[in-house]
C-alpha cells in the first residue's frame, strides 16, 4: 500500500468524524511523522492494545462536545493514561495518597514544577467531573495540596534579537513565519490553522476562525508581514489555502509541531540566543510588550493577543524600569 492509499483511507475515516479544520491538524501531523518512511501492507494475526478505561472514554467524550481542542484532547488522555498505568487502580478506589504518590514520583522522574501542576489539573478536573455525574461521591484529588509554580516571566525579544532573528532566516518561508507572528501577534496554532482565505490585504486583517476555546476574532498584519507573506505565497508550488506548507511534497498544511521547529532552529542561527528559551509564544509576548510600550492601552492589546482576562495580558507584558521612573516623573514628582 503507497502512502497515499494510506493517507487516502484514513481522511475517508476520520471524514465524518471530525470538523474540517480539526482534520486538517491531524493528517499534517501524520505527513510530517510519515515523511521519510516506506509503506507497505502487513497483515498480524493479533495487536495488543491497551484498553482505556472506560470512565476516561466517557470524559473525553464530554470533552468533546464541550468543543475541546484535539490538542487538549490528545493532552489530557495521555496524562489520564500514565496515571492510571502508574496507580493501578480502577477510578472507584483511588485516593488522596495515590495522586501524592504519583505526582512525587513525577518529581522524583525530573519533572519541572509547571508540568506536575497541569497533572494535577487534569486529574482533578477528571475527578471532579466523575463527582458532578454521579460516578463517585467524593474528588480523592481536592484533599492533595496544590503545587506551587515559580512565577517566572519570559523576557520578549529586545528590537535588536528581534532583527537578529529576521537577518539570519534563508528562505521566503522563514521570513514570512516570524514576521506573521510577530505584527499579529497570533498563537501558533491559529498561524498553523491560518488560511489565504483568511486574510483581508486591503484591511491588512487576518480573521482567527478557531482560536483558544473556538473563539473568532480578528487581528492585524504590518506593511513587513505583507510583504515578507506576499513573496513567500507567490513562490509557492500548492494549490492547498494554508498560510503555512510543508517544503516537501505533497505540500500540506504545516503542522503546529513544525512551526515551533521552524523557529527554534531560526533563532539557534544567532549565536548569542541560542541559549535563551525563544518560541513563537516569545513573538507573541514581543508584540504585546511593544503595543504597550509604543502607547497603545492595554485594554486593545488584550483583544489583540485574545485574551479573556485582563489579568492574562498584565502577565505577558513587561515594563522596563525606565518606564516606571517615567510614569512616577510624569504623575507623582514635586
């Protein structure tokens, strides 16, 4: 069987089971995981699967029609799984020790403070969600202490890493993806989902379909971006709407994943960052911190970047000390 009798088979399966922009996400995924590989048909006469409980299927479907995303969906079934593997148990007899238990042995296995919390999360959102159905009478998860994250802020980019960054990107692709994610200051995965279709150049707008929590919103590209994106779709040998391909055939949607690649690898190009922590998030809070920075009120930042909270956006922005003494200069000096 040829791949793209493969890949044929499974679109024409998962077709009817998940929304077009949903399918889109998944076979990128499987073209880059599957690029480099032959394929051939194979016949076992058994496969060892091992079953999910049940309770976690019936949580991940309710996760589902509450419009989850396949990436929180994918997250949260994972970690469901390495819990119950680690404890044993069925749902119905775990207990308070059993989480401790399992989370310091997460602690003991390397993992940082910031992942053991988003375990935590999860299994207490899950317990707390057998509670509200009537599977169990108590959340074994509520008596376990929550772990205490550092408050860390990640700097944005200085406007010289910044140029930095752009001066040393070798293809149209490269240019166009740091500049798209830098004026618009989207999230990665909107970048991924992100279409030509998208994209308004007489208003220099891109509408945001499916962001965070299904959200729509529309945000804003500068005349660079026009540019940089204009050169780079021009070249390009798809028929496929994505913003962002693959550069090798058959030319599909980027996935997420890749993305966040592209910049690493774009940003270890620069010897003096190439120990610094820079992601596309990075861009994104680069942006924020620059509005802000340049006057724009944060209150139009935070429609900008799609926040819910206000709180959220005081947290990616950062204030330099010199803006502090402006701001006391300007409103409390004698």
């Amino acid at each position: 069987m040829s791949y793209e009798d493969y890949r044929a088979k499974l679109v024409s399966r998962l077709v009817d089971k998940l929304p077009t922009h949903l399918l889109t996400e998944v076979m990128s995924e499987v073209d880059m995981l599957s690029s480099g590989y032959s394929f051939e048909h194979t016949c076992t006469d058994l496969i060892t699967v091992e079953d999910i409980p049940e309770a976690v299927k019936m949580y991940m479907a309710s996760m589902a029609v509450r419009n989850c995303s396949m990436r929180t969906l994918y997250s949260y079934k994972n970690e469901l799984m390495d819990f119950f593997r680690n404890v044993r148990k069925p749902y119905n007899r775990v207990t308070a020790d059993d989480i401790r238990c399992f989370l310091f042995k997460k602690q003991t296995d390397g993992c940082g403070a910031s992942y053991r919390r988003h375990m935590q999360i999860v299994i207490n959102a899950f317990f707390g969600w057998l509670v509200n159905n009537e599977f169990l009478t108590k959340n074994p998860a509520k008596n376990v202490d929550q772990i205490k994250v550092p408050k860390r802020k990640l700097p944005p980019l200085k406007q010289i890493e910044l140029e930095q960054i752009r001066s040393v990107c070798k293809s149209d692709r490269e240019r166009a993806l740091v500049d798209f994610l830098f004026s618009t200051g989207c999230r990665v995965s909107e970048a991924a989902n992100g279409t030509i279709d998208d994209i308004d150049w007489n208003d220099h707008s891109f509408i945001i379909r499916h962001g965070k929590g299904d959200k729509e919103r529309i945000t804003y590209f500068n005349a660079e971006s026009e540019l940089s994106l204009k050169r780079y779709l021009s070249k390009r040998k798809s028929e496929d709407r994505h913003l962002f391909l693959c550069s090798r055939r058959p030319y599909n949607a980027i996935s997420l994943h890749s993305l966040e690649q592209m910049v690493k690898k774009i940003k270890n190009r620069v010897p003096e960052l190439r120990s610094k922590q820079i992601s596309p998030h990075t861009l994104r809070r680069t942006m924020g911190t620059l509005a802000v920075e340049r006057g724009c009120p944060i209150e139009k930042v935070k429609e900008l970047l799609g926040h819910e909270s206000l709180d959220t956006t005081m947290r990616y922005v950062t204030v330099s000390q010199s803006e502090i003494k402006q701001a006391h200069n300007k409103y409390l000096a004698g």
